[in-house]
C-alpha cells in the first residue's frame, strides 16, 4: 500500500502532465489514509477550485486551516480559494486571520 506521501508524489505527477481528475483520486487516497495530511489537503483545494468545484475547494482549505491553526500561510491560501471561489466576505476574514497570525495578534 503506498504512504500518503508517495500517492502526493504521484499527484504532483499527474497534475503536471494535465491529468487534474487522476491527481485528486491519488489525492483523495492519501488524505483517506492520513486525515491529518494536510499538504494533501491543501494541494485538494487548488485542483477542485481549478475545476470550479467550490464546495469541495472550501472544504480542503478549510480543512488545512484546522490542522494548522498556528499557520498564516494556511489562512492566506484559505483566503485565495474563497476568492477564486467568488465567496469575498470569506476571504477576506481569512486575510484579516492571516494578518493577526502575522502580527502574533490571535
């Protein structure tokens, strides 16, 4: 059985050569093996906002923002999808956390 981080690898792979449907299903198993990987996660976000599947671009982001809460990236790349998702007030509350986390404001 491949590691969440070998089904990334293939991932990354896939999404390099155009394949994005191929890269989530390699991604959707490393994420169902390890929950909590959340570079998974956040690469999940990218590709379904990619393919305008909001919901599920929200979901992942969101999903990296509460495995790493401490992260002001997690929260500024949190900020992008809701922006891409056309979902402004979101976004910018996300920016406005990635700025206090920044700021050691939280």
């Amino acid at each position: 059985m491949p590691t969440p981080n070998e089904l990334y690898d293939r991932a990354i792979e896939l999404r390099d050569r155009g394949d994005k449907p191929g890269a989530i299903a390699q991604l959707e198993e490393a994420v169902g093996i390890d929950p909590a990987f959340a570079i998974g996660h956040g690469m999940l976000a990218k590709l379904y906002a990619d393919l305008a599947e909001a919901d599920k671009a929200i979901e992942h982001a969101q999903r990296v923002v509460e495995l790493e809460p401490d992260d002001t990236f997690s929260y500024t790349a949190l900020s992008v999808i809701y922006q891409r998702c056309g979902r402004i007030p979101e976004a910018e509350q996300a920016k406005a956390m990635a700025w206090q986390k920044q700021m050691g404001l939280e």
